[in-house]
C-alpha cells in the first residue's frame, strides 16, 4: 500500500467551526496548524479578505506545503483572494453552512426548500456571546452580514436599557423576522450541544416558527484537512489555486472558479 507524503497545512478558519476544525486536524495524516479569525469579521467582507490575504501571504513563507480554508465564498469576502508562493485550497461553498452540512446538493436543498431559515450551531453561539447569540438569532442562508448588525443594535440597547429590555426591544422590533419561518440547529456531533439545541427550540417557540434538528456531515472540513482534494468518486469539491492564481465567484453551481 503506498505511502501518503506528509503534508504541512496551514489551516485558516472562522471561529464558528473552531471544535469541527480542530477535531479534523487531529485526526488528519498531516501536519495542520490552524489559526482562527473572528466571527464578526464577516460584518465587513472587505476586511475579512484583507485578513486572509495577510495569512495566506505569511504561510507561504514558514515552510508550509499549502493553505487550506475552511471558508465558503462568505459574502464574497474569497472573493480576489490570491495564491501567494504555495497552493490554497478552499471548498467550492457559498458559505459555512455547506461545510456544516457537508455537500453544495445539501446545501441547495435546503435553500430551495426552506430559505426563511435561521441556523443554530454551537460554536457560533459559543462564541458570540451565548445567549445574547440566542436573543439576535443565527446564521442564515444567503445572508452575510445581517446577523452581525443585528448583534450590534442588541448591544448598544444592552448597554443603554439592559438585557431585558434589549430582548423585548429585538422581539418587538421584528421587521427582520419577517421572511423566516424556521429554526434549524445542526449538529455536529461534536462537544455538548443539548443547550443550544434547547434554546433553539425555545426561539422558534417564541417566534412561531417551526424548529428542526439535522445532522451535521464533516465530509468536506475532514476531506480538506486530509488533503483529499479532488477524486473520482466525490467529484470536484475543492477550488485548487496554483501560486499566482486568483478566486473569483463563478454565480453558477460550482460557486468559485479562477480568475482567467
């Protein structure tokens, strides 16, 4: 049986798939060191691509094999990013739910057959600020930067009138519901998530809509940390940039492709 070379990765990620990323790096045949970017980053895509660029740019330079990104297209924030001296991998996906649920046709699925949804996945919550998270709301498809200036409306009436006034405030100021109709907590089978999954259900109560529960898939995080990044059987689930190249969105099913 031959051999696989030891690859060094480095791994750049969003802290909403910190505990899935982690996992898969562990259990990758490779060297993986993975370093985190702040959720709120996505508020300001231009920023957030700023940052990556940085990164990619310094790995390529401390010996490593290829950079691998656990990002989708995030409100075009990939968008314009470019392979500096080694290879960037980054899964054709609009955004982390894709990688959540672990397929674009998953992915597609659900957008088609229930777009007014908000999603609820524990590292999101556990990192923006727990229940506060809960009281704003999730992730959503399609949506970039909703959610984060929802986020920081909830704390300026936090900071003036206090959290039980800031929730009366973001429920009966509930414009921004109105095209959502379901709460989906995905798990990842990862950590102790029965509290957010409890909580998501209490929101969906709360705002009449209807809850579910998926199961997460870690399919593609796990493929990308193995370096498994394009074969016969799972098709082309990776965007692979030789040093030089380019991400641009695509706006068909592939999502990204590179820039000619």
């Amino acid at each position: 049986m031959p051999t696989v070379p030891l690859l060094k990765l480095k791994c750049l990620t969003c802290e909403a798939l910190a505990r899935v990323v982690y996992l898969c790096a562990a259990r990758s045949p490779h060297v993986v060191d993975v370093e985190l970017l702040k959720i709120g980053l996505h508020s300001d895509p231009d920023a957030l691509r700023a940052r990556l660029q940085e990164k990619i740019e310094a790995a390529s330079s401390e010996a490593y094999d290829a950079v691998v990104m656990a990002y989708g297209l995030c409100g075009k924030a990939t968008h314009g990013l470019t392979a500096h001296a080694i290879p960037v991998v980054i899964p054709r996906a609009h955004d982390c739910i894709t990688l959540f649920l672990g397929a674009r046709t998953r992915y597609q699925e659900q957008f088609t057959n229930h777009p007014g949804t908000y999603w609820y996945v524990q590292d999101y919550i556990e990192r923006t600020h727990g229940e506060d998270a809960m009281s704003v709301g999730g992730l959503s498809l399609g949506v970039g930067t909703e959610t984060e200036n929802m986020r920081a409306v909830y704390d300026e009436y936090v900071a003036k009138y206090g959290k039980d006034n800031a929730d009366y405030l973001m429920e009966v100021m509930g414009a921004w519901q109105q095209h959502y109709n379901r709460a989906a907590y995905i798990d990842m089978g990862v950590g102790d998530g029965a509290a957010v999954c409890l909580e998501t259900q209490a929101v969906a109560a709360r705002r009449g809509w209807t809850f579910e529960r998926l199961t997460g898939d870690l399919v593609l995080i796990r493929r990308l940390l193995d370096g498994d990044w394009a074969t016969a059987a799972t098709g082309d689930d990776f965007l692979i940039l030789a040093p030089g190249q380019q991400i641009e969105m695509s706006y068909d099913e592939s999502v990204v492709r590179i820039r000619n």
